[in-house]
C-alpha cells in the first residue's frame, strides 16, 4: 500500500483525529500501521528534545514503537525559519532526512499514514512543502478540508498544485443544512472533475466540544471548585445577563451547558446552578461569594475565574471552539465510528 499523506488549508481540520481514528480502524483489520508527522508545526519540549505535540499524542495513542525522531523527523523552531531564510543551504538535506526516516517507519509495515503541517503549501520556503514530500515519498495527498461555501475553489487549486500527488478529498465538518447541497451539488462537480471524494463527515457536537480544563487554560482562568470534574467535555453556552426571574426559565432551555456571567452576579449564578448546568464562568475578576462557592462544590459543578469581561470571555470562546484538540477518549470513540460510518476506507488504501 502507498503512504498517504493527509493534508489541509488550515490548522484544526481534523488531520490528526482522522489519522488516529483510521489508524485504528486498519489495526484492527489486522494491517501493521505506521504513522509520520514529516513536518512538526506544534513543537513542545519533552524529556530534553524539541518534538512534535501531536505526534506525541498520535504514538501514544495508536501505541507505536517507532522513535519520535523519526515520527517527526523536521519540527519548525523559530531558529529553522531565522536560518532557512537567511541561509539557502540550511534546508537542502531536508527531504533526504525526512526519506531516511519514513524508510525506517516503513520497515515492518503494511500502509504509513502521515499528517501534513498547517497547509499544502508549509514549508516551501524549506523545500518541504507537501507537494515536494509526496513526490520524494511516492506518496499520495489526501486532502482534508472543512466545509466552507468557497470549498471548490480550494480543492481546484490544491490539486493543480499537487498535480500527481493528488489522490482525492474528504470533506469534514459540514452543517446538516448543507447536506443536501453537498450531495447534490458540490460531490457531483467533484467527479465530474476527476476528484475523488472519499466521504464527507457531517458537524458532530462531540468532536467540536471542549473540556473544562481545556477552557480554563485558553480563558487564563483559574478552577475554583470541583477540581475533578475538568474533563467533562462542554458544547454549549449560555450568557447570564438577565434579570434574576429571567433566568432560570432562560437556563433551563439548555443542557450540559457552561454559563457565562459577571462575577459580582451571584443570583445569575445560583439561578444557573440549579438547572442543567456543567460549568460555570465568572468574568471581570470577581471572586464568588461562599455561598456560591459552597453550592457549587455541594452539586460538583467547577466555577472557573476570569480576568476578562463577558464580551471578551466570549469572543475567546468563539475562537476556542474552531479550534478544539482531539486529546479526549470520547472523543478518539466517536471519531472511530464516524470514520467506519461515513468514509470509504478500502477505496481509500486501495488508491495507486
């Protein structure tokens, strides 16, 4: 089977999620899985060596044996982009390392999935774009693209890019209202020009929720209560700005929600702890009074503390969830079932 490469127009498309969910499909088939991050964008420290976030996660995850160095053999530092763009010379071995070590990760296995960095076009100042490593690596590029009104013109111009290298598309996290539009319209003009679409994979409010402890750390926020409840995953929310006898009436519309509201507002926030209410978060820096505080413990909902107003506490939130991680179970579950459900996996490592 030849590698495939998945890649992207953006970060957050859902690359990773894809990878493992299929890695572990083809596992379970009884393939020998392989996986590579050719191009590290998301470099972290860890025991002593810069590597890449994600494919810490994916090996851990699809329990690969296969070194980190090799998973992501070229992770993009500051000092890669100072010294590529100072110096020609600086990245010209870059494709032999990253070939050296996909041969390695080959070795002993059936198919290699890889991941691509942020986008098709990453790294061509370094001669690693995805175009330029599929070529060295035979590979062929599997775009993942979240839905978007102007999806058509992407996938036109990424396959002119990609030109051989191109093997097909998936399209991910399309609004139900647009499903019909989808299959009626967009795949159609997809086959009509000789573009393979492997599945489309429809918004999933699993996959786009975020956990408490996710949100505490985007927010700078600070956990006051029910400490062990921060993986609870969030999809909703809800702003307290109303009157007190507004409120519960308007908190019990929702469930499983975090409800957002000032922190010198403790009748909003006993009001919304009394309904379906998962998390709460308090703007403005305003601590809570300890009846607040003991109600929350008393029904383990965790209060996260915020330095920003609710205006800004929302609009953060608003980029949090276009930008969600992947790294809940419940997630990898869900995911597993999508994949199976929803693409066509055999035409897909069938590709040449």
């Amino acid at each position: 089977m030849i590698p495939l490469y998945f890649v992207s127009n953006e970060a957050y498309s859902g690359k990773s999620s894809f990878c493992i969910a299929l890695g572990k499909i083809l596992s379970d088939k009884g393939l020998k899985v392989g996986y590579m991050k050719p191009l590290g964008t998301l470099p972290a420290r860890f025991q002593g060596q810069t590597i890449d976030e994600d494919s810490q996660y994916v090996k851990e995850v699809l329990k690969l044996n296969d070194e980190l160095d090799d998973i992501s053999p070229i992770v993009l530092t500051q000092n890669y982009y100072r010294e590529g763009l100072k110096n020609a010379d600086f990245s010209k071995e870059f494709l032999n390392i990253i070939e050296k070590s996909y041969l390695k990760i080959k070795k002993d296995k059936n198919i290699v999935l890889m991941e691509g960095a942020k986008s098709i076009e990453h790294g061509s100042f370094l001669g690693v774009s995805a175009k330029e490593i599929c070529t060295k690596l035979k590979a062929k590029a599997i775009l993942i693209l979240r839905y978007s009104p102007d999806i058509a013109d992407y996938v036109l111009l990424a396959k002119d890019f990609l030109e051989d290298s191109f093997g097909g598309l998936i399209i991910n996290w399309v609004p139900s209202n647009q499903s019909d539009y989808l299959d009626n319209i967009l795949v159609p003009f997809f086959r009509k020009n000789s573009i393979e679409v492997f599945g489309t994979i429809l918004s999933d409010k699993t996959l786009l929720s975020v956990t408490i402890k996710e949100l505490a750390e985007f927010l700078e926020g600070k956990i006051l209560s029910a400490k062990d409840k921060t993986d609870t995953l969030i999809s909703s929310f809800m702003i307290g700005a109303m009157s007190e006898e507004q409120a519960i009436s308007f908190f019990r519309q929702q469930a499983d929600k975090a409800v957002i509201t000032g922190g010198d507002r403790p009748d909003i926030q006993l009001a919304a702890l009394e309904t379906d209410t998962k998390c709460l978060i308090l703007t403005g820096n305003f601590s809570p009074s300890s009846v607040v505080l003991n109600r929350a413990e008393e029904l383990n909902i965790p209060i996260i503390l915020v330095t920003f107003d609710t205006l800004k506490t929302t609009e953060k939130i608003n980029e949090i969830l276009g930008k969600v991680r992947f790294h809940e179970f419940t997630k990898i579950d869900k995911m597993i079932d999508i994949v199976k459900n929803n693409i066509n996996v055999d035409k897909l490592i069938a590709l040449k």
